[in-house]
C-alpha cells in the first residue's frame, strides 16, 4: 500500500514551524518511512500530484496568494492542520490589523525613518500577490481541523499530532505540548 | 453556636466558616475553583464569572458567594467547562493577545486558564481592536492591547494603596482602564513599588526592566497548570 501523502506550506509566516518540523531529530528517519511528502517547501514541489492525508500550514492569509494556496490545500488534504499562532491567530503579521493598509505601506516605503525611495514608489509590480485589507486567521478563510498553536509548535507537539492522526487516532495533547509562544 | 459548617462540592463533603465566600472555602479544602478576577488580598467584585458554579442548582461567582449549611455546590461540570472556556475564548478575541512576544507569557493566568482548559484555538472570530499604550511612567507601563478589565489594578490602587490611580471609563466594547491624570500615567502618583503595579493576571500593567527573567520552562506554568498548588496542598 502507498504511504499516505503529506503537503505544508508557509503562508504569512517566518518558516519558523517547518525549522521546527524539521527539529524532531532522528524521528525524521521514521517520518518518512511514515508517509511521503507531496507540496512542500521541504521537497520543493511546487504544485500537489493528487489528494494528500495531511496538510500542514504555516501562517496566516495577508494576500491573495495566500488564499489560493489555502483554498488548494483545503481542496487536496484530508485533514488540514493550522500550525502555529500565525495560522491561528494571525500572528506578528496580524499586528498590522489595527493600522489601516495604507498607513501600513505608507510607513514602510515612504516615511520610515530608513527609507531611501527618491521616486517615492509603492511596491505594484503585476507580479506581487494584492496585500489583503487585513491578515486572516486560518479558519477565518476556509475550515480547519486540527489546531496547533505555539510559537513554533515544539518538535513534539508536532510529532505526537502526526503520529496521533496517521494512526487514525484523536489529537490528544498533554498539558507541555500546548504552549503559545 | 458552632463555627464551622458542612457543604459539598463536587460530591466531595467539606467544612468551612460561615463567613466564607465558596471560593475561599473551597481552595481552603483543596478543590480548585477556576478564576481570574480574584485575588488573595483583593476585595472580591465577581467581574470576569471563570469561577461561576452551581450552587443549589443556581449558577452564582463563587468568589462573593457566601457558604451556607448544607450548600450543595457544583463546579467541574461538563456545563460549567464549556461556560469557562467560553469567557477564555471571548477575552482573547476581545483583545490583542500575542503571547509569543509578551512579557508576561508563561506567568499570565489568562494563557495559563487556556491551558489548563486545554484551548487550542478561541472559537470565536478575532476583533483586533485599536488600543492604545501608555509608557510615559518611568517605571510601569500598560498596554492596553492586553488588558482583560479584571479589574484589580483598579481595586489595589484604591483599596491597598489609597490612591485609586486607575478606573475604568466608557462602556461595552469601549471599555477600559483610564488613569487620573491627563496626560498619562506618568503623571500620577503611582510608583513601581505600589501594589497596583504588581497584581495585573495578564501582561497589561507590568513593571519595566522586569521582562523575560525567567528562562522558558522556569516560568510559573510551564510544567504545572494553574490551580496545582491549591489542589496539591488538598491532597496533604
């Protein structure tokens, strides 16, 4: 039987939860022998082949594109686990959303105190993702399973969820392994 | 007359003085109650109702709820759980809480509340509300992004100090913590060594140069959730 398939992706975040998946040490070894992963930063593909078991993700929407990622994994994954507090509660990203986007950009390219831009360009290449008016939790977008918060989440935290939900069985998490920060 | 009365919580039979409030009966017997609001050495008000329980069968703040003969209380109940973990959920959309950078983080009770409910998520959507920081004290700062109007830097200032440097003003979502000076805390007659600056739950009203001095798995409720002491000292 195929080993069930696993996708992630960092969305509005620092790629801290990968650093942190990645942290699990030699359980890697065993990890792969559990499953094989499908998009991912991790093996660098870039669009899903098929239905995964699991998608992991990292941060929270602050752009469009961010949205069409989720929106895809929520498509293609089974379960979907919104990792970290940036996933779950915006994050550092979501302190933005108490300031208008505009004062945002106007900060950022124009008046900041280090600021060189002689022509005064705001950034609006065709290329660039459209910033959203403010960055949206995870399950504010579409439905999210499983929650897991932290800043990172600890190795463990994310071993034990793994494991729990590849066996089929519930995400039961003692009291050290949810933690906020 | 006899001084001491019988009750129970939770099925478990307890003694306690007339002139207790449940809460203060039951962590005396060892059976935790959860709670925010609450202080020791703080008069009771019953603002933030973690600790409501059934008494008699009629939900009521267990910190200014006096005890009775023969009161029947219920507190670790399905209902009442999911009662807690609803204000829990309410006060950290209700507010901006970003525990991964704040001082208070494995100290503050309300995240320390979360955990021991076992939250992994609030349910209800975030507000992100605009609110503003005070630092022009040079020994305390509030930041109100934090506050969960519990109330006791309000009551230390006024009824241990004497003072009554803080208040609250505006109503519903508009409320919050107003300080009697205009032009800010540090204005007022509050010192860093006043009781007020030392009882907030959360990372609202904290001393400055005090952050991050313990190291992450030293701090409060890293291994033990909140309410351990007070069970472990029931058990003895």
């Amino acid at each position: 039987m195929a080993k069930p398939k696993v996708a992630t992706a960092s969305l509005a975040g620092c790629f801290g939860c990968h650093m942190s998946l990645l942290d699990i040490d030699d359980r890697i070894l065993k990890l792969i022998d559990l499953v094989d992963f499908d998009k991912s930063p991790v093996d660098d593909i870039k669009e899903f082949t098929g239905p995964c078991r699991i998608g992991i993700i990292e941060g929270g929407c602050c752009n469009e594109e961010n949205v069409r990622v989720l929106r895809d994994f929520r498509k293609h994954c089974d379960i979907l686990i919104a990792c970290g507090d940036c996933a779950t509660m915006g994050g550092i990203p979501a302190m933005r959303n108490t300031i208008p986007l505009k004062e945002c950009l106007d900060e950022a390219y124009l008046n900041g105190p280090t600021v060189y831009n002689p022509q005064k360009i705001l950034p609006n290449d065709k290329e660039l993702p459209l910033l959203l008016n403010r960055v949206y939790p995870c399950q504010e977008v579409v439905k999210i399973d499983y929650f897991l918060p932290g800043c990172p989440p600890s190795a463990d935290t994310l071993w034990q969820a793994l494991v729990a939900l590849l066996g089929d069985k519930p995400v039961e998490l003692p009291y050290e392994l949810i933690k906020y920060d | 007359m006899s001084t001491t009365i019988k009750m129970t919580i939770d099925g478990k039979e307890i003694q306690a003085h007339p002139d207790q409030t449940i809460l203060q009966a039951a962590d005396a017997a060892g059976v935790y109650i959860p709670r925010l609001c609450n202080m020791k050495e703080l008069i009771p008000h019953g603002s933030c109702r973690v600790c409501t329980v059934r008494c008699n069968g009629r939900p009521q703040a267990a910190c200014i709820q006096p005890v009775a003969d023969g009161m029947v209380v219920e507190s670790n109940t399905p209902e009442l759980t999911e009662h807690r973990r609803a204000i829990i959920d309410m006060l950290f959309v209700e507010g901006n809480h970003y525990c991964m950078f704040c001082e208070k983080s494995g100290n503050c009770e309300l995240q320390a509340m979360a955990y021991r409910l076992g939250i992994a998520t609030p349910r209800y959507p975030y507000q992100f509300p605009h609110r503003q920081v005070d630092a022009t004290h040079p020994d305390v700062l509030i930041d109100r992004n934090r506050c969960i109007l519990c109330g006791r830097c309000v009551s230390a200032s006024r009824d241990v100090d004497g003072k009554s440097v803080f208040e609250f003003v505006g109503r519903n979502s508009h409320k919050r913590v107003a300080v009697n000076a205009e032009s800010g805390l540090g204005a007022t007659a509050l010192t860093g060594a006043d009781r007020a600056a030392g009882v907030c739950p959360v990372g609202s009203i904290i001393r400055k140069r005090t952050a991050y001095a313990q190291p992450i798995g030293q701090r409060k409720y890293d291994h033990q959730p909140i309410g351990s002491d007070i069970e472990a000292a029931g058990q003895k």
